[in-house]
C-alpha cells in the first residue's frame, strides 16, 4: 500500500468505527435495550446503514433467546434518521444459505 493511502485508510477505519458506536448507543436510547453486536456497516450517498444485533427476549437457556436485528440509518453527521426491525431469530439459530 502506498504512504499516501495509509492515513486515508486508517481516517476510513476510525470513521467506521465511530459511526458503529454511535447506531448502536442511539439505538440503544430509543429501544432501552443494550445492543449485542453491530453486525454489518456501509456508507451510503446520504450518510450509513448499519445492522445492529439487540436481545429482544431473555430466556434460559440462552440459546433460546430471542434476538433482533436492526437496520439503522444514519446521515453523515452520524445522527440516527431511521431504524427497522429486519428479522427476529433464537440466539441458537444458524442461517443456511444456498
């Protein structure tokens, strides 16, 4: 990689790593639930999308869970516009894909 990509990429990094923190604790304020993950980021022309993983539903055992994840939308300031529950699943579940 050449010197001059190496601070663009690392500016890139902490910014990603920003705008997770900030979906997850804003999610977090509106749903009053801690979030578990934050399991995909992306920017987009307005700002970023960001899947955040949240413990709907405590159970024992934990496998049986009921987890949600949740599409967020943030601008470019990083301020929380939109959010959407994407899917609800046991924490024990497995995705199978083709």
């Amino acid at each position: 990689m050449a010197p001059a990509e190496q601070p663009a990429r690392r500016k890139a990094q902490k910014k990603a790593a920003w705008v997770m923190r900030s979906a997850a604790q804003q999610l977090a304020q509106l749903l009053g639930r801690p979030p578990e993950s934050v399991s995909a980021i992306k920017p987009t022309e307005d700002g970023w999308e960001a899947d955040v993983e949240v413990l709907e539903l405590e159970r024992i055992p934990e496998t049986t869970s009921v987890m949600a994840s949740y599409r967020v939308t943030l601008d470019k300031e990083g301020d929380l516009v939109a959010y959407e529950r994407k899917r609800r699943y046991t924490r024990g579940q497995i995705d199978r894909r083709p």
